[in-house]
C-alpha cells in the first residue's frame, strides 16, 4: 500500500529549503528537441529567482516547461525518501530536475495557490508536474512515467509573486493558504479517484471570488472538468 500523503500545511507551517538546484548540463536526449535541461545539480550561495525562475536556469523544451507558471518546480525530500526506498539508490536533489529539495513543507500535498516565503521570495503554487518521456529517459526505470503517476507524488510548480534570493538553508513558511482545500495531489489523482469534477467546481468558485489565479493549463482543466 502506498504510504498516505502529508497533509496540507496550514498559514505559519515552516519546513526548509534543503538544496537549490538549477541546469548543470545541457544532456542529449531522443526528444524531439534533441536535448534536455533535466540534469539539474545544487548550487551554493544565494540565488535570485525571478518571474521565469532561477538565475542561470534554463529549460530546454519551452512549449511544454518553463514559463512564469512552472518558474520553479519543487521536490520534497519525504517524496524522495519514498522513491529512494522503491528504487534502491538515494534520490539526490535535483535528479528529478527539481530546483527545490524542501523538507517539512510538502510539495506534493502544497494547497493549488498556496504561497511560500522562501528567503526573500515569495512564491504561489500553480499546478502538479506531469511525468513525461524525457523524465522516463533520464531515470531509465521500467515503466517510469506510469510508476510516478500511479504513486501520486509530483511535486508542485510554482510561480513567481515576489522577485527575490534563495539559498540552501532557508526557512520555506506557508504564508497564504487558500479555503478550496484542494492540494496538488488531490487533484493529478482526481481523475483516477473520479473527483475530477468536484474538485474542478471548488477551484473555478476560488478563482471567481479572487482567492487564486489558475493557471491556463489548471484553468482550462479545470473547465473541461465541469462541463
């Protein structure tokens, strides 16, 4: 049985940001692009984040990654304890292409606009990682995309508020927690759980009453849920 999620946190939860990681290498790769910013490794010292992400940072395949609403993705390291157990070798920050490796604020359970403060950035989650072709070539798993998908554990994108500097170290504290109570994972595991529209109709009336700003992809989801 899989081990139950973190349940979201509540404004004042505090965890740490344990590793800021961003593109070491440019690796080939069978994509169509022809290579992959995936390989991402942490840094020390601060880092500015602004509204496209990391300092430094790039993304290889921009129609499908990057942008002001995927600026950062972030990893939990309880997430990565779980897939370092099922795999049998320690899943290092940034081998998931994470720019984050937090511990004691779960990225996978984070509220759907949430804010953290993460040094002096603040930051708002928008929306679950999808597990693609690239991500399956990079950990060279058998039947990678469909194990990270059944195992409800992605991670969470986020934009950017508030320009600002991160580094190693940083306290990440949850500064706003919007009332729909929808987490990341409820929703990517909502259409196999058939929650789907429920959930959607509690997002679309937090967004029409100004809690949250979805995301195009989150929002057009969310639309083609209810209908």
């Amino acid at each position: 049985m899989t081990p139950a999620l973190p349940a979201p946190a509540r404004p004042g939860a505090t965890g740490e940001l344990l590793a800021v990681c961003r593109v070491h290498v440019l690796l080939p790769d069978a994509g169509t692009v022809g290579v992959t910013a995936i390989d991402k490794r942490p840094v020390e010292g601060p880092v500015k984040v602004r509204p496209l992400g990391l300092y430094a940072d790039v993304q290889a395949d921009r129609a499908h990654h990057g942008g002001e609403e995927q600026a950062v993705y972030a990893y939990s390291q309880e997430d990565a304890d779980h897939w370092s157990a099922e795999l049998g070798y320690e899943v290092v920050p940034g081998l998931f292409g994470e720019n984050f490796r937090t511990r004691g604020v779960a990225a996978s359970g984070a509220l759907i606009g949430e804010r953290w403060q993460v040094g002096s950035a603040v930051l708002e989650v928008t929306q679950p990682r999808t597990p693609c072709a690239t991500f399956a070539r990079r950990l060279g798993e058998d039947r990678w995309v469909k194990r990270f998908t059944d195992a409800n554990r992605t991670g969470a994108y986020l934009r950017v508020v508030t320009p600002g500097e991160v580094q190693a170290g940083d306290t990440v504290e949850v500064v706003r927690s919007p009332s729909h109570g929808v987490s990341i994972a409820d929703w990517f595991g909502s259409r196999a759980a058939g929650t789907a529209a429920d959930l959607a109709a509690r997002l679309l009336a937090s967004q029409e009453a100004g809690e949250v700003r979805l995301s195009a992809e989150m929002l057009e989801r969310a639309e083609r849920a209810v209908r």
